[in-house]
C-alpha cells in the first residue's frame, strides 16, 4: 500500500471536512485536490466515514496520549495545570485540521461514528485534568472549587480556540494558553495595592 | 398564516438541526414531526435554508440585545462582566435549542448563509465584552491584561457551555456561569494563607 498516498488523503479530507464540515465534503472533492480519480481513492476508502472514523479517533485518543505523557504526579499541581492547558493547545497547534474535523464530526454525528469509543478517550482526558484539579486543592494550591465546574471552565478556554485562532497571528496557540493559564490561575480582579481587606462585589445570588 | 403553525415548524427545525445538524435534517423530517404533509411546508418554507436563516440571525442578534440591555455603564466593571456572563447563560438556556442550531449552521456553513451579517452582530456582542473589560482595567478594578486575550478567555467558558450543558442537571446554566465569574474573576489559585494577598476592588475615580 503507497502510504504516502494515504497520509495525501487522510491530510486533504481532514483539511477539507474542517473547512466544509463533513456533509459539505464528497468523494469526488477529495479525489479531486489529490489529484486522483474516484476510482483510486474508492480503491483506498469504500467511503467518507472511513476516511473521517480514523481521523477523529485518532485526533481524540491522541491529545489525551499527548497530555498524559506530558504530566507528572511528582509536580505542583499548578505546574500539572500549566502542562495541561498548554501540551493541549501545542497538540491542537500541531493537528489543527484533524482537531476541527474531529470535533466536527463528534457534534454533528447524528448516528455513532465510533462515538462511543471517543468518549471514552474523552473521559479519560478531562477525568486528568480533575485529578488535576483535586490534587492542587488537596495540596492547598488552588482554591476549595467544584471540581467538576472548575474542569468545564479550563476545558471551555482551550476547547474554543479553534473556531478563532488564527495561525498566522502573533501569538502562536501554547504562548495564548500559557497566558489563559495566568488568569485562570490568578484571576482578572485586580489585587488590592495595600490593604488585605476585600470588598464583596458579588450579586445576591 | 397562522403564526402557530409557523412557530410549530420552527420550534421542531430548531430542535432537529441542533440535534442531527443541518444536514441530517430533511423538510420531510419536519413536516412528520410537525405532523403536516411535505406540501404544507413547503407553502410556508420554498427550504431549510428559509427556516434556519430566520433562527441563526434571530440568535446572534438576540443575544447581542439581550446583554447590551441588562448592561449599565455607571455600575463598576466586575459588575457589568458578571451580568454579561450571567445574562448570556439566561439566554442560553432560554433559547438553548436557537442557539445550538445557529452556532452549528455558523460554524459549519460553507458558504455564507447570512453569516456576513450575523458576524457583525457576534463583533457587537464580543466587543461589549471587550468595553467592559477595558473599562475595568481602566479603573483600576481588574489587572491589566490583554483585552482581546481575556475575552477569548471568558467566551470560552460561556460559549463552550452548549456543548455540555445538561438542563436536568442540579445546576441551571446562568448559576454555573455565576460561578464561573467567580473563577475567572479571583482565579484557582489558593490565596497565600498569611500573606496579605487578598483581592480588592478599588474604587473607579
């Protein structure tokens, strides 16, 4: 098998899924920006979905593979937290296309493209990053926080990058989650000049 | 016409493009849930496009107007940023079904189908942002960061909520984005336990 033509399609449908979603993508396109005849590329994939399946489990099993051999249970947890926001975005930097096309396809998937089997990389992914968090509380690093509210807060940062990054801007994708880690880490409030007392600003809730 | 059955269509189209995404959805999967023939929909509707293009725009739009009137410019600016937080989440949750089909047709859509004009709405929406922002480093009541990064920072966590959000969960969608607000505001990190590194908000002069 002519790997290199494989790697071709893989790369030209990913590219192609991300900016046209799935639906909007035909075997004819595809074949076509390879340079391809149909005929070829059905000789390499009976279908769409099984150009997509691989690519969006791949994209899901890997980012959790990435961050998980990045962490280490022997730092501070704020250490592991900064690992975390920013081996995800330097992994979403290096497989942008299969990201967005992954990401796609788990939302829109109206029957299960392996979604279930996604989920559970997906699981195992944010389960790290509240092991994470509750490491750093119980070490008295972070904040006593809803663990569960506090993960779908860092998840929100990074997982939205994608639908505004842009690659050609000044700041590449781990140098814009190093800093949402500052903030999230030190907040936006401002810290007093002197004093230690705190106003309460918060609404009645 | 009978705006009830106008309504109906919407009302069913909303729930089934957010569910199986645009393109899983056919005017036959909405005239049966709606119980009508393909005709009658057909005389309200010439196409999908005619349905979702009135619920995209109408989202965008409506939230852009929902947060820019529960804005008060004299109130301080951690004020003003939890309202936007918290009245994004009231939205979403009130019209949860418009906005996940608006975003998915936003996202996914190839080519323009009113996205010019409903981007001008989203840069109004995040641009209020943006002001509140500004004008709370301006004062003196949030640090000074970068203004666009921080924006990216808190519409992540509002704006990835759809993705997760479950409403017969304990927690209604604009109480998790209260705390949210309190996240993002003081941060996860434990404060120092004797130092006196507490917050405070210092008066607008």
């Amino acid at each position: 098998m002519p790997s290199g033509r494989i790697i071709q399609i893989y790369e030209v449908a990913c590219r192609q899924f991300a900016q046209r979603g799935f639906d909007g993508v035909s075997m004819r396109d595809i074949a076509a920006e390879c340079g391809i005849s149909k005929a070829t590329l059905y000789h390499y994939f009976p279908d769409k979905d099984s150009i997509l399946r691989p690519l969006a489990m791949g994209a899901t099993k890997s980012i959790y593979l990435h961050v998980a051999r990045h962490d280490d249970v022997t730092l501070p947890a704020v250490d592991r937290l900064r690992r975390f926001v920013v081996e995800t975005a330097t992994f979403f930097e290096a497989f942008r296309w299969a990201w967005i096309a992954g990401s796609t396809a788990f939302w829109s998937d109206p029957e299960a493209r392996a979604r279930k089997e996604r989920i559970a990389w997906r699981d195992r992914y944010e389960q790290l990053l509240r092991d994470i968090l509750q490491a750093g509380i119980e070490a008295g690093e972070l904040r006593s926080t809803d663990v569960k509210i506090a993960g779908r807060l860092v998840l929100g940062t990074i997982n939205w990058m994608p639908r505004w990054y842009n690659p050609a801007g000044p700041l590449k994708a781990p140098e814009i989650a190093g800093q949402f880690c500052d903030m999230l880490l030190d907040g936006l409030r401002a810290e007093a000049p002197k004093k230690a007392t705190r106003r309460n600003v918060k609404a009645a809730d």
